[in-house]
C-alpha cells in the first residue's frame, strides 16, 4: 500500500490540509476557453452576426474549458481530497 500523499489537520483530522489544484489545470481552462470562443467567433459568428449566441456559446463553454483542463492537468487524489473538505466544511 502506498503512503498517504496528504497531510491532515491536527484539529480535524478529516481536512486535508495540502489539497490544491495545480494551476496548469486553470491555465489550460483559459487557453481552451479562449481557443473555442476565437474558433467560434471565425467559423460562425462572423457569418450569423449573432450576439445572443454567442454570449451564450461564451458563458456555457466555461465549464466545459474547465473540465477538460481539469481531465489534461488534474489529479483525482487532489479532487478527491478537495471534495472531502468542502464537504466536512458544510457539516
């Protein structure tokens, strides 16, 4: 069994105390986000000339950015550990 990557809170020991996304993740969201609204902006807005589309293509690609940056760059122990305290936080 392999050791615990983690350190844990000498008052709850339940939070993890070093459980942070690494910032690749966020900055690689950006790059996907921009990316997909500038292709957007070239392939269909300039022919449609649709602004509620494309706000609406801009806001809903957000969490899409993320969630592929977060597949490329995240690590599922760090999610985990972050899941953990923000439901230990809630109770």
């Amino acid at each position: 069994m392999e050791k615990n990557p983690f350190t844990f809170d000498k008052s709850n020991p339940r939070l993890v105390v070093n459980a942070q996304r690494d910032s690749r993740a966020t900055a690689s969201a950006g790059a996907i986000w921009f990316a997909s609204v500038f292709y957007y902006n070239k392939w269909f807005f300039r022919k449609d000339k649709n602004i509620v589309n494309m706000m609406g293509f801009a806001l809903l690609s957000v969490p899409a950015a993320f969630a592929y940056g977060n597949l490329i760059f995240g690590s599922a122990q760090t999610e985990a550990a972050i899941m953990n305290n923000q439901s230990e936080r809630l109770h």
